[in-house]
C-alpha cells in the first residue's frame, strides 16, 4: 500500500513540476504576447494614422480635381459664349453687308439716274454750242474766203511781175555772162601761159638742184677718198714705224707733222673749190628769181588793168538795161490795168454765183449735219444705256458671287463651330468619364479601407489577440495595395492633368483660327466695298468720256 502510494505522490510531483513548467512556459508566452499586442497595437495605430492621412490627402486631391473640372467647365462655357458672339458677329456683319450691298445698289442707281439726265442736258447744251459754232464758222468762212481770193489777185499779179522781171533779169545775166566769158577765157589764157612759164622755172630749178646734189656727192666721194688715203697713210706710217724701230722718235714727229700739214692743205683745197661753187649757184638762183618775180608783178598788174576795165563796162551796161527795164515796165503796169479792170468785172460775177453755190451748200450740210447729229445722239443714248445695263448686269453677278462666296465662308465658319461644339462635349464626356473613374477608384478604395479595417477589428476583438501571424500577414498584404492606389492616383492626376493642357492648347488654337477667320471675312469685305467704289468710279469716268469725245469730235468728222 504504502508501495503504491509512494508511487502516486511521484507521479503527482512529477505532474505538478510538468504543470509548474507549463505554467512558467505559459507566463513567458503570456508576456511574449503581451509585448507582441503592445507592438501591434501601436502598428495598428500607425496604420490607422496614415490610413486617416492618406483619406484626408485623397479628399483634398478629389477637391482639387473638382475644383479644376469646375474651372475647364467654366472655360468651356466661355469657350461656347465666344463661340456664341462670334456667330453673333458673323450674324451682324451679314445683315451690315446685305444693308451695304442694298444701299450701294440704290446709290448706285440714284447716281446712274443722275448720270443720265446730266448726259442729256450735256446732249442739249452741246447741240446748242455746235449750231452757234456752225454759224460762227459760217460767218469766219465767209470772210476768210473774201481775204483769200483778195490775196490770191495780189499773189497772181506779183507773182506774173516777177515773171517778167525776172526774164529781163535773165537776158541781161546771158548778155553780161556772155562778156565775162570772153574775159574771163583771156584770163585763163594768161595764167595758163604763167602757169606754163612758171613750171619752166620750176624744171630749172629742179634741174639746178639736182646738179648741186651731183657737187654734193662728188664732194662726198672725194671725201671718202681723202679719208681712205688717210687710212692708207697711218697704215703705212705704221708700217714704217714697225720696220724703222731703230729712228729716233724726232724724225718719226717730224713725219707725223708733215703729213698733217699735207692733209689740212688738201682739205682747205677743197672746202674752198666747194665754197666758190655754191656761192656761184646762189648768185644764179637769185638772179633767176628776181627776173621771175618782175615778170609776174608785170602780169598781174595787166590783169587788174583789163578786170577794171571790164567792170566799168559791165556797170555801164547795166545802168542802160535798168533804164530799158522801167521804161518796159511802166509800159507792161499800164497793160495790166487794163486787164485788172476786166479781171475785177469777172470775179465779182463769179464772186456772186460762188456765194448763191456756198449757201446752197451750206443749206445742205445743215440739213445733213443734223440728221448726222441726231444718229449720232441716238446711238450714243443707245451704247450709254447697253454700258450702263452691262455695267449693272455685271456688278449684280459680281454681288452674287461675292454672297455666295461669302455664305460658302458662313458656312464653313458654322461646319467649325459645330466641330467645336462637337469637340466640347466630347471633351465634357472625357472630364465626365475621368470623373466617374476617380469617384469609382475612392469607392474602391474607402471599401478597401473599410474592408482591412473590419478584417483588422475582427482579429483585434478587444484587447486579445488570437492569431498575432494572421494580423501580420494583413497588414503585410494591405502595404502594397496603398501602394498601387498611390501610383494610381498619380496616373490619374497626370492624365488629368495632359487632359487640361491639351483641352487648354486645342481650345486656344481653335480660338486663334476662328479670330483669324473673322479678320480675313471682315479685310474680304473691306476689299470688295473698295473695289465696288472704284468701279462705281471708272463707270462715272468711263460714262462721261464718250460723250465729251463724240461731241468734241463730231464738227472735225463732218
């Protein structure tokens, strides 16, 4: 028994030291957690620290996005009020044109009336000033004729005087030329015999100077020869020095100085032979000359006694022709009073019936002078008015192809407004969808939040804590999904962001192009106003210029 007993209280230590173990293993275990739950709890608290960050971060970057939707929405509504004014002013400067083209088409035709009736009161004084001015030409015709036919008579009878004056004047010349010739052939005949003497003289002469050249060149031959005798003399005086080296050098002097002497002898020889020949030619030359000059003073002196002579004759005989002249012409005046007398009686007559022919004719060119004028003026009115319907003709199709052109213009404005408008609310429908996305994404998120936190809550229920791994392992998975939601929202953010400046960049083009477009409808209209006046100009120019070219022209052409 007491065996048995022993045995149990063993095993009851053993059993209370294995529990005591256990229980110290179970405190240790009991402060491992504990420490464990403090280290969670202020992880968790962390977490639930930027878990309220990161919600408020999210709500102040969905106010921001919201507040950025509201402004791109308020620059799309001014963008479509832009576009609403522009068409307001396409609108306006459409009526303004139409208004313009309106007023201009009734100044136009108020000043074509005008044109008109200033053109036929034009017509009418032209037609008043051509009838004076046919009757002024008529009266200066008249006496222009009355002083042509005076002068005519008086350019007849002076031109029949000189007629014959002249042929007295002529017979007179051939009586007087007829004497000069006889003259004037012995006066040729003269100088043809001093011409004659005097080539005589100049044969002499030549044949005198070609006699001196011959002196000359025999002087200069003998020359040469006296200095080829020179040279043959050093040459033998050389030779004589050479072969009489033994002399004395006195003798050798003293046949160098004869020598000298012999030459200078000869020279003076010569030079004086030559001196007395030219001087015998100059003497012969002279005398020639002088008896030359004394015949020809002889001669001329003859000739100017005989033209004297032939003058006095000649001045003789014209004094007896000019007083046969005007004693023929006194004669020939009294004839041709006789027949001036006659010649008056006939003019007048003829005078008379010339008159009664030129009134007729007169009569005549009035008559078709007229009918002339009023075609004239009939087709001039005819041509103004066929300009005229032409001219408006022409600018009517020029106004319809600028209005068409012009609403072709609208009408493209309008196809890139309605583009506009188009793009606008394809861009609204983006900012829409981004919006949509954004709010999806914070639902997803705050679910997500809510979720972790239920799931974190559901673990931590109180202050115990059941599974420490599982909660780890949460919060471990629920780092990289913040993560994820953070790179998200900063792709959204730059999306939105390229979004804004893209919308920004394309509504500012657009807003440039359709500013340009109005500049160029507006410079358009502005041209074609200009071009309109001038052409209203030139029709104002154009239409008065014929009618001052027919009618100034119209008394030349008839």
């Amino acid at each position: 028994m007491t065996g048995n007993q022993g045995l149990q209280e063993k095993e009851m230590r053993e059993k209370l030291q294995a529990a005591e173990e256990e229980n110290g293993i179970l405190k240790e275990n009991l402060k491992t957690a504990m420490g464990e739950k403090d280290s969670l709890s202020i992880a968790f608290e962390l977490l639930k620290n930027e878990a309220q960050v990161a919600e408020k971060t999210h709500s102040s970057e969905i106010l921001e996005w919201e507040s950025r939707a509201n402004h791109l929405r308020d620059e799309l509504q001014n963008m479509s009020n832009a576009c609403e004014t522009n068409q307001s002013i396409i609108d306006n400067y459409k009526a303004k044109n139409d208004e313009s083209s309106r007023r201009m088409e009734m100044t136009y035709e108020a000043r074509i009336q005008d044109q008109i009736e200033a053109h036929t009161k034009n017509v009418k004084d032209l037609e008043m000033s051509f009838l004076l001015q046919m009757e002024e030409q008529r009266k200066g015709s008249k006496i222009q004729l009355d002083s042509m036919e005076e002068s005519l008579l008086r350019q007849k009878e002076e031109k029949a005087r000189a007629k014959e004056a002249y042929a007295k004047y002529i017979r007179d010349l051939e009586i007087v030329n007829g004497r000069l010739d006889d003259q004037e052939s012995k006066f040729l005949s003269n100088v043809y015999t001093y011409n004659n003497k005097i080539v005589e003289l100049e044969e002499k002469l030549g044949k005198i100077e070609i006699k001196g050249l011959s002196l000359e060149d025999d002087l200069n031959s003998l020359l040469k020869r006296v200095k080829e005798h020179t040279d043959h003399s050093k040459q033998v005086v050389k030779n004589l020095q050479e072969a009489r080296s033994s002399y004395s050098a006195v003798e050798i002097k003293l046949t160098a100085l004869a020598q000298e002497l012999e030459l200078d002898a000869l020279s003076a020889r010569i030079q004086a032979q030559k001196d007395a020949e030219m001087a015998e030619q100059r003497s012969k030359h002279e005398n020639f000359l002088r008896r030359n000059k004394m015949e020809c003073s002889e001669e001329v002196q003859l000739m100017t006694l005989e033209h004297d002579r032939a003058l006095q004759e000649l001045k003789r005989t014209l004094d007896a022709a000019e007083k046969k002249e005007a004693i023929l012409v006194r004669g020939h005046m009294n004839a041709l009073k006789v027949q001036l007398s006659s010649i008056e009686a006939e003019w007048k007559r003829r005078q008379e019936t010339l008159a009664e022919q030129s009134q007729r004719r007169r009569e005549d060119e009035k008559a078709t002078s007229r009918k002339h004028f009023q075609s004239d003026l009939d087709n001039l009115r005819d041509s103004l008015l066929t300009s005229f319907t032409e001219e408006k003709l022409n600018l009517e199709a020029e106004r319809r192809k600028e209005a068409h052109a012009l609403r072709a213009r609208v009408s493209e404005l309008e196809g890139l407004i309605n583009e506009k408008e188009e793009k606008i609310r394809g861009l609204m429908q983006e900012i829409t969808n981004i919006e949509e996305s954004r709010r999806a994404s914070l639902l997803e998120m705050k679910t997500c939040h809510k979720q972790n936190l239920s799931e974190m809550y559901t673990f931590f229920p109180g202050n115990v804590i059941q599974n420490h791994e599982l909660c780890y392992f949460l919060l471990l998975s629920w780092k990289p999904k913040m993560k994820k939601q953070r790179a998200e929202l900063k792709e959204i953010r730059l999306e939105g962001l390229t979004m804004v400046e893209t919308l920004q960049t394309k509504h500012k083009s657009e807003l440039q192009a359709s500013q340009s477009v109005a500049e160029e409808a507006h410079l358009q209209a502005k041209e074609i106003k200009q071009q309109l006046e001038e052409k209203l100009e030139k029709l104002q120019v154009l239409s008065l210029q014929p009618t001052l070219n027919k009618h100034y022209n119209l008394p030349k052409v008839e």
